[in-house]
C-alpha cells in the first residue's frame, strides 16, 4: 500500500500547476482521475508524459450541462478536487467550492489560481511569465557572487536587460506547497470528520521560492559589499567547459588549496570563513582558483572533487545529466512507456517513503481511455471516510501536539521544519555550538523553539535521546553516513521509538555513486542542466533567486511528513521519509526532461532570450519593461495595429516603445491577454496587500529590530496556518525546552561545551 492508497482526486487542471499536482499524489498511491476537454490536454506537450503519468482519463466539455452533471456527480465520489483556473471561473460552471462542499462535506477543494482571489490582479489569465514578471525573476544577469547585490539594487541601477526563464517557477512551487497543504487537509479530516478549501495562488508560492532574498532589515539598505565567496563560484576550464566549485567549509577549502600545491594560501586565510568580506583575499583567491582550473578538463576537477569529497560538479546540459551514473544507476529517473511518445527517460518519485513506498501505477493515459470505468463509478456506494476523534484539544492548527526534533543545517531541512512549525508543531531546533552563526536563521527558524547541543558527545547524545521519547518527527540533512556515525540514524531511533517518523534530505539521493558525496543547491544545479539551461551558450548561470532546490526539497520533506502522519494513525507505525535536491531539480525541470526518441532540447534558453516567441514574452516600454501573454494574436493585432500584416512580434515592439507600462498594460488587459510591469523585489515585500496575505511579515527581531521576511499565506478554509514567533535567538531555548534539568546542571554542560547557551 502507497501511503494515499484509497484516496480518490478529480483533476480538473491544465497546463502545469494542476497536473502536477495531480501528479506528486498519483506517484503516493491516490487514484487520479484527470477531466479533460475533448481531444485531451489543453497544453500539448511532451512533459504531459510526466505530469498526467498514474492518472486515468475521462473527457468532459464543461461547457455542456450533461457533461458537468457528469462530473459533479465524480465529485460526490472523491476526496479531492483539484483546480488551477481563474477564481470564479469553477463557480460559473456550478462546480465551485461552496457548490461541491456542500453535497461532499468531505471533499477537500483544491484550487492554484494565479493570484489569490483577494488579490486586484485575480481576474488576470495566469501565464507563467506574469507571475515572473510580478515577482522579480526576469532581472538582469549579473555575475553570481553579485546576484544579492543585484537582487538588491533599485531597478534604475540595474544593467543590461531583462532576462526570460522558460523554467515554470510558479507553477512547480505551487504544485509542492499545494501537495501538502492537500495532505495536511486530509490529516485534520481524520479527527474533524470535515473536508475544507485550499487555495495556493502561484503568486504567494512563488514569495516561498525568494524566500531569503525577500528578507531585509527595516528601512530597506540595498547590499553594496560582495557576498559570495570565490570558493563559491563557476570556473572555465581547459576543455572550455564550466565547473562549479563550493568549497566554503574551511575543511573543504583545504582540501582543494592541499589538491593543487597551495598549501601557502591556506596559511593566508583563503579557506576560512567569511572570506567574501576582504576583498582584497577574495581577489587572490579568484585569481588562482581561474589560473588552477584553466590546467585541466572539468570532468577530471570533477574527478577530484568525488575523490576528495568536495562539493562541485561540472556544469552539464539536461541531456548530459539524463547520462550522468549518478541519473543512470539511482532511481531519480524513471523509464516508463508512453503511448504517444514511446520509452521515456523522465524524472522520478520527489518523495520516497519506506513503509508506503509509491509508485508510478501506468504511463500517462491517452484522452478518454477510462471513460466507461470512470463512469462506472457513479454506481458505486458513496465513500465511506472513518473518522478517529483526537485527544488533543482542537486549536485550529492541524499539527498541535506534534513534536519535532529538527537537526538541520542550510535551507532544504530547516524550511521542512519550518513548515511543520507554521502549521502547529512543536519543532526544537537543534544546532552545534561549535557551529557559530547559523545562516539564514531568521527565515528558516522562525516558529522554532533552539537549543545549541553537541550530539558528538556521549552527554549530548543522552539528552537527544530524552527529546526523542516524546518526540513525533525527527528531520535531518546530512548526507549519507554522518548520521550512522553519530548512532542517530533511523535504525537506531526506530529501534528506541517504532513509530517515528525520520525524514533525511541530501544532494543527491539515497543511492548511486554520488550518495555519499557532499552538495549543495549550486552543485544539483551545476548538475542536473539546471545552470547550462539558463546561461544558454555562454557562462552557466544559477536559477533566479538560487535556492529552489533547497526549498522546494523541504517542501517536499514537510508533505512526506504529513504523508506518513496519515499512515501512521490509521496503523500506528512510523517510517523513513526521504527526499534530495536532485529530485527537486528534476521536477522543477519536468517541462523538459523527457528523454525520448527524437527528443529536441530546443527550450528558449540563455542571456538574450525574451520568451517564448511572439505571445509569451518581454516587451520594451517607454519607461521600462512589460511582459505580455496571450493565446489571442487577433486580440493583439487589434489594439497594435499590426500594420506590416506580417512580422506582428515587430509591431508590438513599436507599438510598445510608443506607450508607457501603464498605458500598454490598461490597454492589453483584456479576454484572454495579461501584460504586467516586471517589479522589483522590495515593492512586491513593502506592498500592503502581501502583508495582508501573511506572505510577507514584519516584526521586531532580538537584536536586530525591526525585519522582514516572507510567512505562510493563509491556505486553509478551516484550519489555521502562521508565520509563528520570530526566530529566537541561537541556544535561548535551552531551559525551556529541558524543563527536567536544573539550572546548575545547564550550567555545567555549557562550562563542557556540550550545552551553549544565549
């Protein structure tokens, strides 16, 4: 049994939001039921092998009233709905929320529209390039150790122009925020008996996906000091490929400076920390790393890198990748045969469960081919949902009286935790002391409760394994062996505690040569074709705003919780949750990575795309730049002019550079065409309405007065959903959170260092 085994979903959605979405609780075990239009998926794409994989197919015209009969009465048989259309669009139909709840009280209604149904824009079509444009991704290139700088500087300041990604941000992060958000309803179902609506605007999860970046003290102060390290950074090397090395840990560093000859530079200070603060060592350290790297082929340094145990990897196209031993001898690529497109090479499970594992049940199904099983469902008994009253007093937040042990460090494991805390857990933070400053710990420890322990210490241990009594959940993301040679891994707390839940999320995966090997956001990029495809022909490049892999993957660990939280109440066992940074590149590059025959990796891709031809692309205006989309040319031809009957792209262009954005976006906005005005990242977190929504908050920090980051919207019909306290200050917790020891016995584990206290 998968762990959504018995759950039953009506798939409305099209595109790539919904379908995803559909797709990420297909691979767990629901049964999808995937309503088309007929003639089948309104976006013909080869990725429709991925994304409609495990389903089954009915085709609908909701336009005719038999067809929506039909489907209502599928809705009176499931346990969700999903949808990712225009708000109010589902309801004009007679297949909105209040319609479906109210004849299936049960039913968990799903929707991923653009923009929030509060929000002033939710009338737009949802293009995927209106929410880039809305959320600072299509910005000038700048080098990477630069991109904080250049994230940060007023729009005026920025050089050169705007740049197009053909990677579906919004809609990937929409569909894994959506996913658990789903199962979150699904467990509070257990204990309410209700059902409840979701909504998921690709607005409010792409605030998830800046994440860090949105963070600022108040008033704003634009960064104007180099941020990155040069042991952070892509280098040519002799075969005029790129590597990407991440050699920040000191110990990493060493190695590599010990690798080539320059035992004297570790002696200067190259390989400490905080090295991107003095220039003047920065520099030198770029300058030799170039002279060192410019010597070899990228694929011996990568090489080395394996050998050594340092995190790089040579920057690869996705076709690359889908060759890599590392996607060749693991399951992060599956191979299934599709009826249209024949074998095909595509990304695997994001989420893997020990106890339920999934499975992809059929390739993806062609239009209508369920119909008479589908409709033969309609003569089956109504669902019968059994409902387990909690003893823990109601609250409102779904995961009251849920306690985990977060033991992460970065972005991917901390944001797994900081999820389960927004929606009620009791998650304890738990950090090295030797560690120093955690980074990040304002965005990914808000909520938590922290504590500073030396779990490499027998006393340290002893308390870690008094946390774990009454512990539910225990995440951490170290890759593999780290936690076997502290005696921590799941085997050895399962055997304590049956029914934990553990949850590991790595770089690369729980097999392959590269399982062991260390890695981080930069280096699955680097790997996976995330890097080549945006740098195109020239220098790879990161993904705008650099960390979705990190929060996606902890996204991705929050609803494997949530999975395994169902399970284990319907038959009281615990299980290993896993997931890694090259599943998340896999899915968030699912719109291309079908390796087929014939395949033709022509995505728009590099410095000088603007978008995706005529309809789906940047525009230059008077006063800045506008991104228009549409599926109407006749609509465009009206208002430009189209006055050479022939190249129309030219004459929007012309029509554009007459117009300010304003006046270009009031006159376009219309039918089925959206144009909006690309802002800046500190308009989008100082705007009002988004701190309404709870996707941005400001607050007073210990310290640091007052701050802003980005929070949680509010998905939930019925159940409560918050941003939390703000991240306390490093180790302040400690008392609280061992109410058993006394005070002099705290005190004596800090003179030990095995106990730091604020």
């Amino acid at each position: 049994m998968a762990a959504l085994s018995g759950i039953r979903v009506i798939d409305f959605g099209q595109y790539i939001a919904g379908p995803v979405t559909g797709m990420l609780l297909a691979d767990q075990g629901a049964e999808v039921i995937k309503v088309d239009p007929p003639g089948g998926p309104v976006y013909k794409t080869p990725a429709n092998a991925t994304w409609n994989r495990g389903k089954k197919s009915i085709c609908l015209d909701l336009k005719n009233s038999s067809d929506v009969k039909l489907a209502k009465q599928l809705t009176t048989r499931a346990d969700i709905v999903l949808e990712n259309f225009r708000p109010g669009v589902m309801a004009r139909l007679g297949l909105g929320k209040e319609d479906l709840m109210r004849i299936n009280p049960a039913l968990i209604y799903s929707s991923m529209p653009g923009f929030a149904a509060g929000d002033a824009r939710a009338h737009l079509p949802a293009w995927e390039g209106i929410i880039m444009a809305a959320t600072d991704v299509f910005r000038p290139i700048a080098e990477y150790r630069d991109m904080v700088q250049m994230l940060h500087q007023k729009p005026e300041n920025r050089a050169g122009n705007p740049v197009f990604t053909p990677e579906p941000i919004a809609s990937m992060y929409a569909a894994l925020i959506s996913s658990l958000a789903i199962t979150t309803a699904l467990y509070k179902r257990l204990t309410s008996g209700r059902g409840q609506s979701i909504e998921v605007s690709l607005f409010d999860a792409m605030l998830q996906a800046i994440g860090i970046l949105a963070m600022s003290r108040i008033p704003f102060v634009p960064v104007t000091t180099p941020v990155f390290s040069g042991f952070d950074h892509q280098y040519l090397c002799s075969d005029n490929r790129w590597i990407h090395i991440v050699a920040t840990v000191p110990r990493h560093g060493e190695l590599f400076l010990e690798a080539i000859n320059r035992r004297d530079l570790i002696d200067k200070g190259l390989a400490k920390r905080g090295l991107a603060a003095k220039p003047e060592l920065n520099n030198l350290l770029i300058g030799t790393l170039t002279e060192a790297f410019a010597t070899r082929a990228a694929l011996e340094w990568e090489t080395l890198f394996v050998d050594a145990g340092i995190p790089g990897a040579m920057c690869r196209s996705s076709a690359e990748w889908l060759e890599h031993p590392q996607a060749r001898q693991s399951d992060l690529l599956v191979l299934l045969d599709d009826p249209v497109l024949g074998p095909v090479r595509q990304p695997g499970l994001q989420v893997k469960m020990s106890l339920t594992p999934g499975k992809i049940a059929n390739p993806a199904p062609l239009p209508d081919e369920h119909r008479s099983e589908i409709l033969a469902l309609l003569e089956a008994p109504a669902l019968d949902r059994p409902i387990r009253k909690s003893t823990v007093e109601d609250s409102g937040f779904p995961l009251t009286g849920i306690k985990v042990l977060d033991l992460c460090i970065i972005l991917a494991g901390p944001t797994c935790g900081r999820s389960l805390a927004e929606l009620g857990a009791e998650v304890i933070k738990i950090d090295d002391p030797a560690r120093g400053e955690v980074l990040y710990h304002h965005d990914i420890n808000r909520g938590k409760q922290s504590i500073l322990l030396d779990l490499a210490c027998p006393q340290g241990l002893e308390i870690f394994w008094k946390l774990v009594e009454d512990a539910d959940v225990i995440v951490q993301n170290y890759r593999s062996g780290v936690v076997e040679k502290l005696g921590i891994d799941y085997a050895a707390v399962k055997a304590r505690k049956p029914d934990i839940i553990y949850v590991s999320l790595n770089a690369f995966g729980d097999n392959g040569p590269w399982e062991q090997q260390p890695g981080y956001e930069e280096v699955a990029q680097a790997l996976t074709g995330m890097q080549v495809r945006f740098g195109g022909n020239d220098k790879p490049i990161l993904w705008p705003y650099g960390v979705v892999n990190d929060y996606g993957t902890g996204f991705a660990g929050a609803f494997g919780v949530l999975m395994a939280l169902i399970v284990r109440s319907n038959c009281g066992e615990g299980q290993h949750v896993s997931s890694a940074l090259a599943r998340t590149a896999n899915t968030l590059q699912s719109a291309w990575l079908q390796d087929y025959e014939g395949k033709e990796w022509n995505e728009p891709c590099g410095p000088d795309t603007l978008g995706f031809g005529t309809l789906q692309r940047l525009y230059k205006c008077r006063d800045g730049w506008i991104f228009i989309g549409t599926g109407n040319p006749a609509h465009l031809k009206s208002i430009v002019g189209n006055t050479s009957g022939i190249e129309l792209e030219t004459d929007i262009e012309q029509w554009c550079s007459t117009q300010s954005s304003d006046e270009a976006i009031e006159q376009l906005t219309k039918d089925d065409t959206a144009a909006h005005k690309l802002t800046w990242i500190n308009d989008l977190a100082s705007d009002p309405a988004n701190e309404a929504r709870g996707v941005i908050v400001t607050r007073e920090h210990d310290k640091l007065g007052l701050m802003r980051t980005t929070g949680p919207a509010q998905w939930f019909s019925n159940s409560r959903i918050h941003a939390g306290c703000p991240a306390p200050l490093q180790g302040s917790n400690a008392a609280a959170v061992l109410v058993s020891t006394t005070p002099d016995e705290l005190e004596a584990l800090a003179e030990n260092g095995i106990l730091k206290l604020s």
